[in-house]
C-alpha cells in the first residue's frame, strides 16, 4: 500500500434528488493498493456515491477525483480506467466462460494477443481450463463470483469497485473470494469494496460507514472498535447505523 | 402430524443430481434451517414443497397435504419468498399487499394482526414504488406479502440476502414473533449468525443432507482442536499457516484466523516460535470453543 499516492479522492461530494439529498457532503481520500470497505445501511446513499465515483452519475455539488480523472467532468475516462463488479450483474450468462473475458478484455481496449495469453493464465490460475466453454449460466454462483471479479480486473486497472460482491455466497466460498481480493491488493490494485458481512470489513485496511447520507466514521477497523469500546465491527456498525433517522 | 414431511426425495436435471434421497421432517412451530453452499440443492428443495416443481422419487406432506396430490390446497396454506426480489416493481407497497391478499381470497384487513408488527414499519412508504425500496424494506413487504393469508408454513429462501445487519437482526425478531404464532419456517441462509437461531438447522452439500442437529449439537460434534491466530501481516500469515506442518486447515475469521490443529505435531508455544522464525510480529495464539461456522467449514472441506 502506497500511502503517498492517492487514487480517490473526494470533496464535499454530494447528490440531491429533488429535495432529497441522498449523498450529503461527504470527504475521503483513498490510498493505492490499500482494501477500503465502504459501509452502511441500506439506503445510507452508498450506491449513490459509489455511482458517481465509477463515473455513472453526475454529483450535484462537491468534487471527486478517480485513478486521477475527475468524476464530474471526465467520466468516460474514469470508466475505462477501473474495474467493476456488481452483485447484480456480471458477466453475460448466455456466453460461454471464454467468451465473456474475451468480450469485456476488448471493451477496456486490450489487445487480442494479450487477451488470449492472459486468458490461459487466468483459466489456469482459476483451475477453470475445463471449463472455458461452459456458458456462465451454469456455473455455481461462488464460481460465477470468482470468474466476474477476474474479469473486472483482467485488464489491471488501478481501482476495482466491487459492490456486495459475496452477497448470498457460502461461507467457504466466500473466504477464497477474499483471497482473491488480498492477492490483486498484493499487486497493487486498489481495492473499493461495500459489504455487509462485517467478519468482511475486518479485512479491510480502512472502513468507513455511512449514515443518512454522510461518513459517520472513516478509520482502520482497529481503530474503530477502540473508539466505539467494542469487539467487533458489527458492533461498531450497530452503535453507528441504529441512530439512523432514514426510514430505510 | 409433522408440519413438513420429506420421504427420500430425489431430483435430476438431466445428468446432475441436484437432490439425492433426502429425508427429513419438521415440526410445527420449529424454525429449521437449509445452510449449505450454492448449488447444494437448498432451493430445488424449496421449488419441490412448495409445488412448484416435481420430485423424480420421493413423496412430501405439507401439513398432511401431499405435494403432488394436494397441490392446489397446499399453495393457498403456504407462504413463499423465494431466493430474488418476488414483488412487483412498478406498484407500490400498498398495491402488492392488496394483490396477494386478493389472490388468496382474503383483505388485508382480515389478517393486519399477523403482519402488522413488520408492516406498521413500512406503512408510512405505502404509496411507494416497490422498485424504490431499499433492501431491508423489501424483505419486509416481501415477508408480509408471504404472511397474509395466514399460512401454516412459510418457506424463506435466503430471505436476508443483501440487507444490512441491522435490518437482518430486526428481520430475524420478526420470525421468532411468528415462531410463537405457531407458524412452521423453512429457511435457508448463508449466514452462520443466523443458523445458531434455528430451532434445528441441516448442513447440505451436493444434494445430500450431512447432519440435522440442533446448532448447539452441531458444535458439541466438532471434536478437533481449535486456535484463533493473529499477527502484523494478516494475509502473509494465512499463507504461512498453511504451510506449517501440524496445521490442518487455516481460514480467515474477520480480525484472526482460525486454525485446526494435529496437537501431536504442534504446540501454542512452537506455532509461536515458527511465525516469529517467518518474521511475524505481535502473534497472538489462543486455544479457542468452535462456532457452528468452524462446523460449516470443516464439512465444506471435505
């Protein structure tokens, strides 16, 4: 983790919808190859913020600044400068496993020879060789899981969003999931995550949660549990996200 | 009579196995749990007792009600959230309440007191889209909408997916409140939290049910020898851990890593010296009693 080199950066980013603000004001750095957990309730404004952080929703104040290219002003740029990956989509479940790395490496501007050598190392590492021509609909969900978030960084960006990417996986699953975060972190991708599994959030660097719109904390889950006088980050997320006043 | 009464079931999609001659029972009032990973045959079960989908061999009773014979009485005594959103985006909260008690030939008026402690919560959204909603509001008009016409037996399958642990908590009061209603609940989940608050829960792996116990059972079962280890460097000590001969599995557990351990080969005070060796600082070893998700992993592995 290089804590010289910021590679989020935001400043009183904010979103309003009509007269609801859904996103109030919020400042954060992020620092590269560091694993940031961005927490909080449902209907905190987390998606909202993680939108206008990955380039897909224009802030209605403030300012914000990803792999160095500004949100509001040079969101393409940002996209094709980091990875994504959602719990809801992924990857195109009616093309096979080959298919769907070949078809998102080409959208990030990857050369075909890098593509196809790549993908024999990412098949190889997966233990996915046999598998290259499944279509990802029949994959299990913790494969499919493990395949997207591959994907999202097959082309090395220096930020990969993952929103909720272990929602409704096994416990087993999930802890190979994290092993797969730790090493693309090992290389020095910068890793922007929101969970809610707090055993999760301990193996963040940082967390921060939000509350009714704002970071109602932003530390190392050390820290945090210090500061609450707590065991545990579930603990922490209780004391902070119960005073919420959103009815959700 | 049994709530639930599955008789060596068995189901195939073409060459995979997606069930193998599973039997179990669940009694009136109990809250038992489906834990087990993705693809381990949890919501085909789900599908096959709510009549949904039919078994190859095998027979199930719901409440007395046989699945394949019964079916049509079965479906107007069971409630259902299945595994994504069920309800209809684009009408509001009270819209989709209103059309589920009307498909059951009820109002919600005449069954308000079964739902109203989890409604009440959402009532003042009512003309809210539910395509609006956030996650835990959802499983909150998805639970009601399931509960209106006061089913016998509700079927919840990963009904806390994507909701925060706030909203997960409150859920889970929710179904003991029910529990006490005398309303059986057929729940599946990934979170081990919510195992240890099933009356009895069943570990599933391949389409094979592996153990059916209470929870505390479960962890009275697990007989290896069991330390929680910490260091500066978290992920090089997984790996390290691993390595060390003695060790015989090692998974991340949040802030320490749970090991198991042969104590013939490996002692608390040689581990230490080992790590320290590998250039760890601040090890903290502690012999520790397992959770039921020191249970789920060692199956897992297997």
């Amino acid at each position: 983790m290089n804590e010289n080199n910021i590679v989020i950066e935001t400043k009183d980013l904010t979103k309003r919808f009509g007269h609801f603000t859904a996103v109030d004001h919020i400042t954060f750095n992020v620092h590269e190859g560091e694993i940031f957990g961005f927490l909080g309730a449902n209907g905190a404004g987390k998606t909202t913020a993680m939108k206008m952080l990955c380039g897909l929703s224009k802030p209605t104040s403030g300012s914000g600044k990803v792999a160095g290219y500004d949100i509001g002003k040079q969101s393409e740029l940002v996209k094709r400068n980091i990875g994504y990956m959602s719990q809801k989509f992924s990857l195109y479940e009616d093309l096979k496993v080959w298919e769907n790395i070949r078809l998102f490496a080409g959208i990030y501007g990857m050369k075909d020879k890098d593509i196809a050598i790549k993908t024999e190392e990412l098949l190889s590492r997966l233990g996915f060789e046999s598998e290259r021509n499944t279509l990802v609909k029949s994959l299990p969900l913790g494969w499919k899981q493990k395949l997207s978030f591959s994907v999202s960084i097959f082309h090395e960006p220096k930020i990969v969003f993952l929103d909720e990417p272990t929602g409704g996986v096994d416990p087993a699953t999930r802890r190979q999931f994290w092993e797969l975060i730790y090493q693309a972190a090992d290389r020095g991708i910068t890793v922007f995550v929101t969970t809610h599994y707090m055993d999760e959030a301990e193996y963040c660097n940082r967390v921060s949660i939000m509350v009714d719109g704002v970071i109602e904390a932003l530390d190392s889950p050390v820290n945090l549990k210090k500061q609450f006088g707590v065991n545990g980050m579930e603990d922490v997320f209780y004391k902070l996200a119960r005073k919420a006043k959103r009815g959700e | 009579m049994a709530a639930i009464e599955v008789e060596h079931i068995s189901k195939k999609y073409g060459e995979v196995e997606a069930l193998r001659d599973v039997s179990f029972s669940v009694n009136k009032g109990e809250i038992f749990g489906l834990i087990g990973p993705d693809g381990a045959g949890k919501t085909t079960l789900f599908r096959i007792l709510t009549t949904l989908i039919r078994a190859n061999s095998g027979s199930a009773t719901i409440a007395g009600l046989d699945v394949v014979k019964d079916y049509k009485k079965i479906r107007n005594q069971v409630g259902y959230m299945p595994g994504r959103f069920s309800l209809y985006q684009d009408m509001t909260i009270e819209e989709n309440l209103t059309f589920f008690a009307t498909v059951f030939n009820t109002t919600i008026k005449e069954n308000y007191y079964l739902i109203k402690d989890i409604y009440q919560q959402i009532e003042p959204f009512k003309d809210r889209r539910a395509g609006k909603l956030s996650g835990g509001m959802k499983q909150k008009l998805a639970l009601s909408c399931a509960l209106i016409h006061k089913p016998v037996v509700l079927f919840l399958d990963e009904p806390t997916t994507g909701v925060d642990p706030v909203s997960r908590k409150e859920f889970w009061e929710m179904l003991k409140a029910l529990k006490v209603q005398g309303i059986t609940i057929l729940v599946s989940t990934p979170y081990m939290d919510e195992a240890m608050l099933c009356d009895r829960i069943a570990l599933i792996q391949n389409g094979s049910f592996l153990d059916i116990e209470t929870p505390q059972e479960i962890i009275n079962d697990f007989k290896e020898t069991i330390w929680s280890v910490r260091s500066l460097n978290m992920s090089a000590l997984l790996n390290d851990l691993r390595l060390c001969p003695g060790i015989e599995s090692c998974f991340a557990f949040g802030d320490v890593h749970h090991v198991t351990v042969n104590e013939s080969l490996l002692t608390i005070a040689s581990l230490k010296k080992q790590l320290q060796e590998k250039g760890h600082i601040d090890i903290e070893i502690q012999s520790i009693k397992p959770t039921i998700e020191d249970c789920y992993m060692q199956l897992a592995s297997k």
